[in-house]
C-alpha cells in the first residue's frame, strides 16, 4: 500500500497522471470525483453585530469573528461567548451545519479559516464573520476541505489589506473544491474526526495533569510558606553571582525572561557595535536568574542547560543556590506561585504603570519558610514526574497533528481512497 502511494505521488511530481485520475482545476484527482465552485453547493450570507461589550456571562451563544481563528478548533462544540436576547435581535441567527469563516484577521492566515457549527444552542454570528450554508454535502467533510492546504493557498491569495487582512464573501464563493461522492466523504471525515478525538482526548488530559499539578502545588509548597519553623530570608538560600566579560565584537546569543513565569528566551545579536555596554554577564545553568526591570511581573527563571553561557546585561542578576538549604529543583515550582510573583512586585517600587524596579538588596530580604532538604527533593521529583507526563502528551500530540495532516492531503485529494464498504483504505 504505501509503496503504491509513494508511486503515484511519483508519477503526479513528474507531471504524469496515475491510471484512474484525472487532471482538474485544483491538481489531479480520481476520475469519479468532481470540483465545484463554493456557490454551486451552498449559498452566503453575512453575520452582524456582537461587539466586546455586549457578552454576557451566560446567555445564548455569540461567535465573534476574531474567535475563530484564535479560539476554536475545526467545531464549534461549546460556545465561548454568550449575548443576551437583546444583542441576538442585532444579529444574524445560524443553525447547526452551517460553516462559518473569519471575514478579517491581522495576516492571511486568520483570515478565511472555517469552522462548524455542532452545538443545539441558539446560535449567533457577529460582524465580519461569514457563514455558508450549505446543501446536500457532509459538513464534517467540508470543515476538512476548507482548512485543508489545497484550499487555504487559494484563501491566501484573495486576501485584502495590510495592517487588516479582509476576506470576503464573493471571493470565497469561487473557492473550488474537490468533492467525492456523499458516502466516500462521510468515510473520510470518520477516519480523520476519530484522529481528532484521540487528539481531543490527549488534551484533555494535559489539561487535568495542569490542574492536578496546581492543586499539588497550592497544597505542598504554599503552606510551608506559613510555618513558624525554618524561618529565613532568600539570602540564606541564595548568594549573588557574576560572571563579566567584555562585550564580543562578533554576534553573540543573548538571553532574555517571559514574564508570568514563562522562562527564558535566546535571541542572537547580530550587531553588537549597537549595544552601548561594553561588560556583559554570562549566565550558568541551574542558577537564578531576574529581570529587575519586570520581575513584578513574573520575569524570573531557572536557568537551564541550554541557556548556559548566554549573556546577558546588568538588568538580569543571577544567584546560585545554597543547597544546605535550598534546591534549584523545587525553586523552579516555588518561583511560579502566586505567592512568590506576590512578594517580587512588593519589593519593586515604582510609578504608575510598568516603571517599576526590583530591589536586588529587598529581594534578598523575601522571608520564608523551607522544608529540610529531602523534603524539597520529593516535592519537586514529584511535580517533576507530572511535567515529564505532561511533555511526553504533547510529543504526542504534535506526532498526531503531523499524522492528521498528511492523512489530510492523501484523503482530501484522492490519492489514498477510503472503501465505503468495508471503511478500509485501498489505492
């Protein structure tokens, strides 16, 4: 079988069209299937209203354009806005089936990104989305179709606009695309929607180790942070380092720090003739590191392997740990909680706004309460444990996103044909 694929992708590369394929408009595909222009299966229509200020806790359910490409998968399931009945009367009502697009997005990507309707709730669509409402096709089939690579290089080139990408519904209605018979598409949209729950799925895992994990965290670090024993300063885990050296004449990597405890960054400096300091500090794994100028805002990390001799300026100081006390394993879940990202903004004074600076000498001043050692050890071998669990689901989940998509092409275009008796794929 796959030797089969492989050869007709050959002969397809080489310009040849395989025995029982045709040439079409949008490439080559099997003899029994059609193209069809998007108007010639269903007709458009336009969403209105629905502004930010008009959801509502709880209500009917409101899909707002920018949603749809940031928000929801390929299905709308579960709304994520709602609007109350007087919003739903300046808007335009949709039904279950019908396939709604993103009309205007920051770049061609967002742009014309389809998902399907699939909820009984009371629907409605804001302003510059765009809904199709198809007629006797499968929709499960055409949500596919729509997001596949065959069809967003033509959504690509119909975009409108620089700073705002605009799409609109007289471009879209000349979209070709490929159509099987009815019951080949119902096939083909089974095998890739089960791809997609076991995607689901897994996510939904992630999402339930994310919150064990938290609750773990609430309950086996926040409340040593109140006990009356162990009592210290960050000074007693921690010292100051430096490491100067002269700025490099020659490109070098820099590092930086997300804020909201999201680690750090590498970014290479291309000219360092336009960096005005002339000493720079190298940074080592399993070290401390701060960013003063947003350390209230969660710019702390711990330095790993791969940040290990980056530079950076004086704005970032590094600590290395007193492992009498303190382990850089159990800081690394210590650093992210409310309570410590509480104490950094409280020992960073400042202005209105973002000006706000931390105190290197109060920062040494945080007071808190350490388990022994060991303690520490077991706390943070197991969060540990639930972020390799949590890592090796997303591997995963990458590795079937890989699978879906390159299912999607072979399907979507006929290369791989699917038995609609026996659901098996055959050449």
């Amino acid at each position: 079988m796959k030797q089969e694929i492989l050869q007709k992708l050959e002969k397809i590369r080489n310009g040849e069209v395989p025995e029982g394929y045709k040439e079409s408009k949008v490439g080559i595909i099997p003899k029994d299937w059609e193209t069809k222009d998007l108007f010639e299966i269903g007709t458009f229509f336009k969403g209105k209203g629905i502004s930010i200020n008009e959801i509502v806790k709880e209500g009917m359910c409101g899909i707002r354009y920018g949603e749809i490409y940031s928000t929801y998968d390929l299905v709308v399931e579960k709304c994520v806005s709602h609007i109350n009945l007087e919003s739903a009367k300046n808007s335009k009502k949709v039904k279950r089936g019908d396939l709604l697009f993103a009309g205007s997005g920051e770049t061609a990507e967002d742009i014309g990104k389809c998902i399907l309707l699939d909820t009984l709730k009371d629907t409605y669509a804001g302003g510059d989305t765009i809904v199709f409402r198809k007629t006797e096709n499968c929709s499960q089939f055409l949500v596919l179709a729509l997001n596949s690579e065959y069809v967003i290089s033509q959504k690509r080139k119909l975009g409108q606009g620089q700073s705002i990408v605009h799409i609109y519904p007289d471009q879209l209605s000349k979209i070709k695309i490929i159509l099987p018979k009815n019951e080949e598409q119902k096939e083909i949209s089974k095998i890739l929607f089960n791809l997609r729950k076991i995607i689901s799925k897994k996510n939904e895992l992630i999402k339930n180790l994310v919150e064990l994990k938290k609750g773990f965290v609430q309950k086996l670090v926040n409340p040593l942070l109140k006990e009356k024993n162990n009592m210290g300063t960050l000074s007693k885990c921690l010292t100051s380092t430096s490491y100067p050296v002269d700025k490099p004449s020659k490109p070098y990597d820099s590092l930086g720090i997300r804020s909201h405890c999201k680690g750090t960054m590498i970014k290479q400096i291309k000219e360092p003739n336009k960096v005005a300091m002339k000493i720079l500090y190298k940074v080592k794994e399993n070290e401390l590191i701060v960013n003063i100028t947003f350390a209230w805002e969660g710019a702390i990390a711990l330095l790993s392997k791969k940040d290990e001799g980056k530079l950076v300026s004086h704005r970032f100081p590094t600590f290395k740990f007193n492992e009498e006390f303190a382990i850089p394993d159990y800081f690394k879940h210590l650093i992210k909680t409310k309570w410590f990202v509480f104490q950094l903004s409280l020992v960073s004074p400042g202005g209105a706004g973002r000006n706000r600076v931390l105190s290197k000498k109060d920062f040494l001043k945080i007071k808190l309460a350490l388990p022994p050692v060991e303690k520490q050890r077991q706390i943070a071998n197991f969060l540990n444990s639930l972020d390799d669990q949590i890592d090796l689901l997303k591997k995963e989940i990458n590795n079937l996103k890989e699978q879906k998509r390159g299912l999607m092409q072979l399907l979507l275009t006929g290369i791989v044909r699917v038995n609609v008796k026996d659901n098996k794929n055959v050449s």
